[in-house]
C-alpha cells in the first residue's frame, strides 16, 4: 500500500488493523555513470515491491541524506547531520501520534546510518515503539549474493548499485576497477573524493547482465518480505545466512 495513491481515509481504515509503515531513506549524490537518485531509486523500488506483496503502508521516500563527500560532483545534495537528526524525528513524530507502532527505516545509502542514533535517542522517551533500520545491501542473504558475484559493501556506484531498469540513465562501459578505498576518507574534502575516484565509481566491476540483476532484485525483495513479516522483535539476534 503506497502513501501516494491512498488518502487519509484510507490510512485510518488501514490503521485498524495494522501499525506498520516503512520509510525509505536515500540520498541524491553521484553514482558513476547511474543515476544521482540511485541511493533512493534502489531501496524504494525493492521496498515497494516487498509492502506492495504484504500490503504494508509505504511513505514517500527521502530523497535526500548526509553526503558531503560527494559535494565536488554536480548534482549532489547533501543535508547536514544535525538537520538530519531533526527530520528522522519529525518523520517518526508524525506517524506515532496517529497510531504507527512498528516502524521501519529502510536505506540505500551508507551515510543514512546516522539515522541509527535518531531511533536510538528517540526511544529514550518512546519505549511504546519499535524503531527498525536496515540497509538493502547489508539484509544478510542479500550481501552474501553480493560477495558471491564478486563485490564488497565499499564499491559505490559499482554493478550492486545499478538496476538496468531502475537506475541506468546511459551506457555504462564493461570494465573493472580496483577498490578505491582510505580509511581515513572522513578526512578527504570533497574535491579530495573526486580527484582519486574519477567517474565516482569507488571499485568492482561495473555492470552485471540484466538476468543476474533481475535474480538479484528479486533476493532482495524476499528477504525484505521476510523482515517485515517476522523482524520486529527487539530482541532478534543476528541472522545466519
């Protein structure tokens, strides 16, 4: 069940028989040659086909997050963290009080993570909810089809990234390039960022055939269905893949 093609109405019925809703976090910044909504673009169109199977409310997404290393490349928009903090907590301000208990956060882009420490002092005050947060790439069964074609959770705007018929805006070359990674990167500026990443592709191979990423959507899809049906417990341990 999708916010956009519902009214208040609609919510109000839905709201007497379930308390579940997913906020779909993303980011607008680059993404090699793939589109700069990739970060939104990825998480929405798994978590929308995943609420749609299990008939879960699913917000509009957020378009935007805290990515000020990506500043250098035109198009990216970056919010601050602080700013941030403030609309995590405006978003779940807004659902709690209409009755929203289980509430997933669910991300495409690894600066997002901050949302984590929103939920965390937000529960201070509001033990009544359960505040989840998952990235897509990261969900257990998903990220090890990642390290079995080859990938790692570092290779931005990589092949793990781009979905021929979500996110690929132009022709994007079949080449390979090693790992762009400093651990010290939180202290790169921006315009360091793009000097040694170039294309803005940090790593990895480039592009997978439309069938592998197909099979791949698809995982992604089930194991988020999963979580939305049995991942609420607040005690739930690390899964086994």
């Amino acid at each position: 069940m999708l916010v956009e093609k519902a009214n208040w109405m609609m919510v109000e019925e839905y709201l007497k028989k379930d308390d579940r809703i997913v906020f779909v976090l993303g980011a607008t910044e680059e993404h090699g040659y793939a589109s700069l909504s990739t970060d939104t673009q990825c998480a929405y169109e798994i978590a929308k086909e995943a609420c749609t199977r299990q008939n879960i409310l699913l917000a509009p997404p957020l378009h935007f997050g805290p990515s000020p290393f990506s500043l250098a490349f035109p198009g990216t928009v970056s919010l601050r963290v602080s700013t941030y903090y403030s609309l995590i907590k405006d978003m779940i301000d807004s659902v709690a009080r209409v009755g929203f208990k289980r509430i997933l956060f669910f991300s495409g882009h690894g600066g997002n993570m901050r949302a984590k420490e929103a939920i965390t002092e937000y529960l201070v005050d509001h033990s009544d909810l359960t505040l989840k947060f998952r990235e897509w790439y990261l969900m257990p069964k998903t990220y090890a089809r990642i390290n079995e074609l080859g990938g790692t959770q570092r290779d931005h705007a990589s092949w793990l990234e781009t979905f021929q018929w979500i996110n690929m805006v132009a022709p994007i070359p079949d080449k390979f390039k090693e790992q762009v990674y400093f651990e010290d990167t939180y202290a790169q500026t921006p315009e360091d960022v793009k000097a040694v990443s170039g294309d803005g592709v940090k790593g990895g191979k480039y592009l997978q055939p439309e069938p592998v990423m197909r099979e791949f959507f698809e995982l992604a899809v089930t194991e988020l269905e999963d979580f939305l049906q049995n991942g609420w417990d607040k005690f739930q341990k690390t899964a086994n893949v």
